[in-house]
C-alpha cells in the first residue's frame, strides 16, 4: 500500500471513527486497507504529543512474543514517518525514545497482567479479533475480553479497537453484544455504546484494480477478490437458515454463556434452533460448569442432545437466523 492510500484511510475514517468518542470501536476492513497502521499511527503520535500510552492486543503470546512480531510492531514506513525517534520492543514494552510507550498484551494470559498500570493507557487495540473458520477462539474468549475491558477501562475514558479483516459476521464477539450487520451502505454505524465501521475507499479499490494481483484476482478468482477488496465475506451464507413450522414440537433448551436457545422439531424429525425458548421446559443443557444452575443440566454424551449434535454434523440442522448459527457453531467446537 502507498503511502498516499494509508494517510487517506487514516485521516478519512479513523480519525472520524475517534471522534465518536465510544469506548469499543469495531473495525471491519478489506485486507490491506491500513486499519493496523492507523492505530500505530494514531498510538506514536498520542505518545509523542502528551505522553499517553496504549495497549496491542493479540489472542496467544505467540503472536506478540517471537523475534519477528516484536520486531514488526513497528513497521518501516511507520519509521520513516517518524524518522527522528527510535521506536523499538525493549524489556516487554514498545519504547518511543527509550520511554514505555505501549504494553502487549496476549489475551489467553491477560488475567496474569491485573497488576500492571494502566492509569496513562488512552488507546486499546485487539488485532485480529475474528477468527477465519471459526476455530481457535477460547474456551472462555468473551470472559477473557470482558475482564481486559475492565482491567484496563476501569473508570477511566480510554477508546478500544477491535480489528479485523472481514472473514465472518458470525463470532462471539457479534453474537454476545448482539449486534446486527451494518447497512451495506454506511461507512459507520453508531450505537450509544459502540461504533462499527466498515471502511470504503475508492481510492484504494482503484490501486487495487490497477495492480497485477488485483487484475489477476478479479478475473480468475472474483470470489476471493471480493472478500479481499470489496469488504464481502468470504463463505458465509443463509444456508440453513429457516423459519420452524407452526406445529413444531419444544424438544429442549440449550446454554451457552448468557445465550440461551430452544430446539424445536418438526412433523417430519428435522430440528429447528430458535432464540425463542421455553423456560419451563425440564431438558435445559448447559455446556460449562459455571454456566450451572439448579434449572439445568450438564451436558453428558447420550440423550436428546446428542440428535441435535449428530443433526449438525450430518448437516440437517436448521436456524431462524444467522444469530442462532452462530451460537450453535460456537457451541460445537466445545462438545466435537
């Protein structure tokens, strides 16, 4: 990317995302676009203008720990920018001018880091937030981000921004705060708590189609193009996805954190997964030892549940909506 497309990104759609002055920012972009450099950016000149500090956020220490991650944190056009001061990873901290600039942060071990000082800490950023595929998120992500939220927010004001290429719209994240796809047709979509933003740039769309990958890509494999540059979702579809029958029969209600959904069945056998449940009913699962209560039970191999676990499997589950698709698949990658 030039560096013309990067300052663009940046003061075009990141500085008005800042602006809106909410405390999670979701940010949702096409590959390449410069949502990861626009944070730096923003995170060297905050440090270099009044000294506040930020935190860069990955899921495993891996990603933060090794030779060529800290080495890359701080890119070289990021460098040439600031070419007056050593930026550098030294002793666990990102250093500006031999001074602790920024903490990483991996978020498996994040709950050993409570004791750490985050009193001058003004940008948060999780990179990478959504997984591709869906696999490799923790047992107990959102628990885990909840308590960084409050590790480092407490009850101060700082801005956290949650960054991701856009690989799928069904994630714990989306699916715990409930939030709905954006209209198509905005940049930014505004609640009172949060801000998500799926960045356009005709600019860089036409960087893109002037470059020999792009040409290749959007003659040979225009799916994958879309993903890549047009910001669509690679793999994700309505498949699946229908409303129960009218005279569908409660078969039992299942768990998973604060998401709770019922399973209906047909005349004809086939399972429906709805956010409609029945709270009455006696078969309530539940799949971790702390989501326990006296109403539920611990899921056990064996039983009614194992229908919808082999319905999903064999492909013949169904859903009233993308939200419901999205608990079950989260729920599925603890039980398979």
């Amino acid at each position: 990317m030039s560096e013309f497309d990067k300052k663009f990104w940046f003061d075009y759609t990141y500085k008005r995302l800042k602006a809106c002055h909410r405390l999670v920012n979701f940010i949702v972009g096409a590959r390449g676009c410069g949502k990861t450099f626009a944070f730096k950016d923003d995170a060297v000149d905050q440090f270099l203008k009044d000294g506040s500090q930020f935190v860069y956020m990955r899921r495993y220490e891996k990603e933060l720990l090794d030779a060529k991650a800290r080495e890359l944190f701080f890119p070289s056009d990021l460098r040439k920018k600031y070419i007056e001061h050593e930026l550098i990873y030294r002793n666990g901290y990102y250093m500006i001018d031999g001074k602790p600039a920024g903490f990483p942060m991996a978020l498996s071990t994040s709950n050993e880091m409570k004791s750490i000082e985050y009193d001058n800490v003004k940008l948060v950023a999780f990179d990478e937030f959504i997984i591709k595929g869906g696999s490799g998120y923790l047992p107990n992500e959102m628990f885990l981000f909840n308590e960084a939220l409050v590790t480092i927010g407490r009850l101060r004001d700082p801005q956290f921004f949650l960054l991701s290429n856009n690989v799928s719209w069904q994630n714990p994240y989306f699916t715990r705060y409930k939030i709905p796809r954006p209209d198509p047709d905005k940049e930014i979509t505004l609640s009172k708590l949060y801000s998500l933003c799926v960045p356009k740039s005709e600019k860089y769309r036409q960087m893109v189609d002037n470059s020999p990958v792009g040409r290749f890509l959007k003659e040979m494999d225009p799916e994958y193009y879309s993903y890549a540059f047009d910001n669509t979702v690679h793999g994700e579809n309505d498949d699946f996805i229908s409303l129960r029958p009218q005279r569908s029969k409660y078969l039992c209600t299942i768990s998973l954190d604060n998401d709770t959904l019922g399973i209906w069945q047909d005349a004809n056998g086939t399972l429906y997964t709805s956010l409609k449940a029945d709270p009455s009913s006696l078969l309530a699962f539940t799949f971790r030892r702390e989501d326990l209560k006296r109403s539920r039970l611990m899921y056990r191999k064996g039983g009614v549940f194992d229908r919808v676990k082999k319905a999903y499997l064999s492909e013949a589950l169904y859903y009233e909506g993308l939200t419901e698709k999205a608990i079950i698949a989260e729920l599925m990658r603890l039980i398979i």
